[in-house]
C-alpha cells in the first residue's frame, strides 16, 4: 500500500501552491498516496470553490470547516481538529505532513504534527520581512524551526534558515510553486477586456489594485490615505480593485466617497480572470506577497504598498519596487511608472514552472 502523505490548504494563496504539487506526486510519486486536507480558513465560493475548480484541484479529502475567527481561536482550532485527524491517519500509514505559505493553518498543522514527530515539510520556507508586527512573519519563523524538509522559492531563503541555526542539508532550493501554476494556466487566462467591459474600462489602459495586509486595512487613517493616493492616480488611469472580504468591511466603514469614481471596486476575482488582469495591467499596486512574484514573472510593473517585503528578488531581479504608504511616495511612484513604462526585470533563478516536480522527487525519495 502507497504512502500516505498529507498536504493541507487553508486560504486562497494556497490554493495556487498546492495544485501543482498534487499533479507532480501523482506523476513522480508513485508510492506516496496524498491526502487533500482542508482547514476551511477560507471557505467562501469566491474566496475557495472557484479556485479549486479553475486550478483543477481535488475535491478536499478532509476539511476541517475552522472558519473565521481571532488569531488564537482559529489557531487552535485548526490544532485540535487537525489532531483528531492525526489520530485516524497515522495510524494508516501517514509519513509526513507538507504545510505551504505563511497562514494561521500553516503554523497550526506543522505544531500538531511536529508535537507528534512526523515529519513537516515546508513550501516557500525561509521567506524573512524580519517585521514581526505581521502575523505572517511568526507564521514563517515557526514553521520553519518544526519542519524537516524545507523547499525555498529564492537563494535568499537559504541564508536566512541557516543563520536561524537551520542544518543546511535540510534546506532545497526548487523554485516557485506558484509560478508553475501560472506558467501553466497562462494561456487559460480570461482575457482582461472581458472583465473590464462591464466595468465601463473600454480602453486598454488600467492598473489593478489589491489591499488586504491589516497594517494596511485596518486603522482607518491608514486606509484613508491609500484610498486618496488611489483616487488620485485614478484620475490618470483608470483602477480596478478586486475587494478581500476584510477590506470590504473596512471601506464600507469609512462610508460613501471613500474613493473616485475611477476606482471601481469589484467582489474578489477567480484565478483565471486575475490572471489576465494582472498580465495585461500597466501597473499594479498591492500589498500581497504572492502578487510581487506574479508580477515579476509576467514582467508587469507592481508598487508594493508596504515599508518592506519577504520576497527580495521580486526586487533584485524582478519588477517589484517597495514604495511604502505615504500619499505622495505612491502617486510618485505610479506618476514615474506610467511615463517611463516601469521596471522591466527578468525571470528569477529555477521559476520555470518545475518545481513542483523537483518537490515531489526529493518526497519520493525521503517518504516513498
Ligand atoms: C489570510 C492570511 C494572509 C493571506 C490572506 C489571503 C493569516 C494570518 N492570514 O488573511 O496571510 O494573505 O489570508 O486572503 O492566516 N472572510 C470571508 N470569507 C472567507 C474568508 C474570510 O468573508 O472565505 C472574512 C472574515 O470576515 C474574516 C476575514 O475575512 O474574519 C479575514 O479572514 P482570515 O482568514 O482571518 O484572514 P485574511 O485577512 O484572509
């Protein structure tokens, strides 16, 4: 009987994490048997179902429906049932659990499973923003001391585990599961004019906007200014803003003529239509992790709106410039952007949609 091995998801930017890894074991791990679990940290149709179907991920084997809540009540309660289900599959032969990203789920199921010693294996380990106001940031740091096997999407991760006392032969360098994902579903995208056509964009020239960081969204002052630089740079390009649920809240709390005009606010989008969005955008302006990556390898300008960032060579290499949240810095920035067509960048080192594979053949090879 294969090998079982556990792989768990539990918000969006999994999602796009974990697909390619679940077609490469199937392929390249022949005596690993995996099994899809779930947390339900997001569980919206938006926010969950549409990509499972867009990326052509199975259908959860286990989901553990935590849903929402506070940081500590979502944590453990991730950590509770998760362990229920250690106990049913440990017992059938379960090898390892593989954790991707940063989230709450994350550093929940690398606990239960280390407390048991089975082994963690970790995708897009060693990322540092080395600021630990963001939740994400102790995510990363303990996820990364309880896990055996660790994958990192940069050479910069590498350096960062080891200071941090990590034996080096643990660490492999595979590149970006996530752009693996994108290489693969590039020519799927939905074409960007389909989705701007209803918006009243007809002409080509767009940024995108996405904002969710709580730094971010959640002091009023803060979201206030980003809103005003947005509308301001909307009056010479048209914005289009897929909203996260806990941004929603929190424009809708500032109340009417929060934003211009030009600002158009849509509900969050699926993967293939951002992806199109984001391919054929002039600009995009974020404060996500993942889209810094996305928009180096598809060599569109990104202003990060954040004072820092755990993905370096988005930077070094990529097209990604770190601009901060003062008003002025980003309408410079985005003013500098237009004219001079943005940084160009090129393609990070080993972030050739193979990743994946090199994932499942270092598994096959340790667990199979
Ligand atoms: C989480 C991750 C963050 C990641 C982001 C991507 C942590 C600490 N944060 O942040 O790293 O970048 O996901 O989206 O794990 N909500 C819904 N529907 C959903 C899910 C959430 O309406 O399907 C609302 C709820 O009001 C919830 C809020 O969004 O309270 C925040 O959700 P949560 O999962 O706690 O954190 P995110 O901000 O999404």
């Amino acid at each position: 009987m294969p090998n079982k091995i556990l792989l768990v998801v539990g918000a969006r930017p999994n999602f796009m994490k974990i697909a390619p890894i679940v077609r490469a074991l199937s392929i390249h791990a022949p005596s690993l048997a995996p099994l899809l679990v779930h947390t339900g940290q997001h569980y919206d149709e938006a926010m969950n179902d549409r990509f499972f179907q867009q990326l052509r991920i199975p259908r959860p084997d286990i989901n553990l429906e935590v849903g929402s809540g506070a940081h500590a009540v979502q944590t453990a309660e991730v950590m509770k049932r998760f362990d229920e289900v250690l106990d049913r599959e440990e017992g059938r032969d379960a090898r390892a659990v593989v954790v991707v990203g940063d989230i709450n789920s994350t550093i929940a199921c690398a606990l239960v499973a280390s407390k048991r010693g089975l082994p963690v294996v970790h995708v897009e380990a060693g990322l540092r923003s080395n600021d630990r106001n963001m939740p994400e940031e102790i995510n990363r740091i303990l996820t990364d001391q309880l896990s055996d096997i660790l994958f990192t999407t940069e050479r910069s991760a590498r350096d960062n585990l080891v200071r941090e006392g990590i034996a080096d032969e643990r660490i492999h360098f595979v590149g970006n599961v996530m752009i693996d994902t994108l290489l693969e579903f590039r020519k799927l995208a939905t074409p960007a004019a389909e989705v701007l056509a209803p918006l009243g964009i007809a002409g080509s020239a767009y940024g995108l906007v996405t904002l969710h960081r709580p730094s971010n969204v959640d002091d009023p002052a803060v979201l206030r200014r980003l809103l005003d630089s947005l509308s301001e740079i909307a009056a010479s390009l048209p914005l289009v803003f897929p909203v996260h649920p806990r941004t929603r809240s929190r424009i809708e709390a500032l109340g009417a003529g929060a934003l211009g005009a030009d600002v158009k606010l849509v509900s969050p989008l699926g993967y293939l239509e951002m992806l199109g969005l984001m391919a054929e955008a002039r600009l995009v302006l974020t404060d996500s992790g993942g889209i810094q990556e996305e928009t180096t390898a598809l060599g569109v300008p990104c202003l990060t709106l954040r004072e820092n960032t755990e993905r370096p060579i988005t930077v070094e290499q990529g097209t990604n410039t770190i601009v901060g949240t003062d008003g002025d810095a980003i309408r410079r920035a985005a003013s500098d952007t237009l004219a001079n067509g943005g940084r160009r960048g090129r393609i990070p080192e080993l972030w050739d949609g193979q990743s994946a594979v090199r994932i499942a053949t270092v598994l096959q090879q340790r667990f199979g």
